[in-house]
C-alpha cells in the first residue's frame, strides 16, 4: 500500500488559509477519524479516534488493523513521522497529474489547472 500526503502550500488568500485549516480541523474530528480508519483501513490520525475505536471492539473485529495502530502507538516520534495523515493518496495524485496534462496540453492555464473545481 503507497502512504498518503496532504499538502498544504503557503501563498493563499487569508479566506483560502482559513479554509484550509477549516477543513483540516473537519478531518480530526473523531467522528471523521471512526468512519476514515474504519471504512478506508487507514491509521487513524489522533489518540482519540483509536480511543473510540478500541471502546467499540473495532480493532478486536479487525485485529489486522490493530497490529499497525500498536506499532505506531509505541513508536517515539520522530521528524519525518510528525504531522497529518490521510488517505486516499492514489486519488489526490490522479487528479494532480491530469491537471498537469491539461495544462501541459494547453487545455488549461496554470492558474485554470491548480484552482478547485
């Protein structure tokens, strides 16, 4: 499985920044982080989601689960090991590289191909 990245790059409008950590705070909610780890098989981001899904006896349903979670749960932090996690890798880096051909095509701008939908 290839590990996931969210990227989030400086030079925005403040209403886009505010946006962005809008949407950041959304994805560590642990109601977020249940329905991620248990839906996509993903470790959750924070203590509490793995909390709530040990309270629910998800991790003894799907012990496979758990063996990563306990792993990264005894691991000392480290540099590279800091920060946000989130799946759906994959998909992000579709849809980077078809904005790229557009843009490398000529269908698309560089502005037209880095601006959300």
């Amino acid at each position: 499985m290839i590990g996931a990245t969210l990227w989030v790059l400086k030079g925005h409008e403040p209403a886009e920044d505010k946006g962005v950590a809008q949407f950041l705070k959304f994805l560590i909610e642990p109601t977020q982080q249940r329905w991620w780890a248990s839906t996509t098989g993903f470790v959750p981001i924070t203590k509490s989601a793995v909390k709530s899904l040990e309270d629910d006896s998800f991790y003894q349903k799907n012990p496979e689960q758990w063996t990563a979670v306990s792993q990264l749960l005894d691991a000392k932090p480290a540099r590279n090991s800091r920060g946000i996690r989130l799946g759906n890798f994959d998909q992000v880096v579709e849809a980077i590289q078809f904005e790229l051909e557009n843009i490398f095509a000529g269908r698309k701008t560089v502005k037209e191909g880095s601006m959300p939908p």
